[in-house]
C-alpha cells in the first residue's frame, strides 16, 4: 500500500501559513520583550530613588550632589551605586547590569552601557545671563548642588530620576558608557537631547519625590509645567 505524500501546492500552503503566524507572533513577543525591560527599569528608578532619599535622610534632609563632584561621592550616580553594594570608589564603581542601567537603553545602544539615567536638576542650573536660571541657588556643574528634600511638595514636584540619552562626545561629555547624568527641563536642547523616549509609544520612565515610578509619554504631549518647576 503505498503512502500519498504531500503535493508541492500542499507545502507551499503550510509554509504561507507557518509565515503568516510568525508575523503575527514577533510583534507580540518584542512588545512582551519591551514590557519585562520597562518593568526592569521602574524596579531600577524606584531603588536608586529610595538609595537617594536614604542618604537625605542621614544627611539633614539635605539629597546627594546633583552634578560635581562627578568622580566621586557625593555625587547621586555614585552614592547610589555604593548604596546598591557596589565595590570600589569613583569612576570605577560603574558597570554594566547594574541599578543605573536600564535594560532597554541596553538593548537599544548594542554597545556598554553603565549608567543610562538622569537626576532632575531643576532649580540648581545658576546661569546670572539667563532670567529663568540667574535667582538658582547654585550650578551643579561648578559647585556642590543638592536638593532639600525637606522643602520639596512630593505630590506637585518633577520626577528625581528619568531615562536619559548618550551624549556626543565633546569636551566634559560623559564617555560613550554613560548616558548624561543631570536634566534641567527648564532648558530645551536638556529636554531635546538628553532626556530618552525609548519605551514604547515614546516613554520615559521616571522616578518621583513620592516614592512610586512610572512612565509618561513623551513628543506630541509637552513637558509637564510641574516638571519645569525648580526644586528647592
């Protein structure tokens, strides 16, 4: 008795549909992918968030440096990251996988990645050329600049972390690991090119004064006037 196999007409039918389902199917598996790293990231920004309200805590209510000391603590990336356990001091406390490392920055960049957040430096940018900058306490690039939590209205204030962008090299950038570490989002070229919308529908996640995280989308829809707000 011999055995009817399949027609090549048969085969090509099969393979039309095995094609049609993988398209269906690799959309929905990237965005699952994409939901996992998102979620990562909030666990990510809420962790260093609560490291920094930590240090506040034990330090009169007064956070970590926003900008210089930018090798060592107190600046924020830097305490957190010794917050988290990591060994060592400086610059050589930065690796890959670790709290400051958002896992679809990662994944996007194809490239090592060891720190791809930024701190809200709102308020602390003194720029005496500037009408919305010249009444700023301090600048956190020319001097120790820090938040005090103690003044801050958690429910009305800006996020304290957000996803941030890689810089192009220039002199005092960042290097190509680490995406810019401070965000003034009274400054539009801060807002333009250093704050990332990299989770899906043009996200950036963030972590707030109030100790949740979540995502606000980013491009159509402005700024949040609170987030423009200057910190005390």
């Amino acid at each position: 008795m011999s055995r009817r196999g399949f027609t090549l007409i048969e085969m090509l039918v099969v393979v039309a549909i095995m094609a049609v389902l993988v398209a269906v199917l690799i959309p929905t598996l990237a965005g699952a992918r994409e939901s996992g790293r998102s979620a990562r990231c909030l666990s990510n920004l809420k962790q260093a968030a609560l490291i920094c309200a930590l240090y506040a805590d034990d330090h009169r209510s007064v956070g970590p440096a926003l900008g210089v000391p930018y090798a060592a603590i107190p600046n924020w990336a830097l305490v957190v990251l010794d917050g988290a356990g990591r060994a060592g001091t400086g610059a050589e406390m930065y690796a890959e996988a670790t709290v400051l490392v958002c896992p679809t920055t990662r994944a996007r960049s194809g490239e090592s990645i060891t720190r791809a957040y930024a701190m809200n430096a709102t308020g602390h940018a003194r720029d005496p050329s500037d009408p919305l900058r010249c009444d700023d306490p301090d600048n956190y690039d020319a001097e120790q600049a820090h938040v005090r939590y103690f003044l801050v209205d958690a429910a009305r204030a800006g996020p304290i972390l957000v996803d941030s962008l890689p810089q192009s090299p220039s002199p005092g950038s960042p290097p190509p690991t680490r995406t810019a570490s401070v965000l003034d989002f009274r400054q539009a070229a801060h807002v333009t090119e250093r704050l990332a919308t990299i989770h899906g529908g043009n996200a950036t996640n963030h972590a707030n004064y109030d100790g949740s995280a979540g995502s606000t989308t980013i491009g159509r829809q402005p700024i949040p006037d609170r987030w423009r707000a200057p910190l005390p």
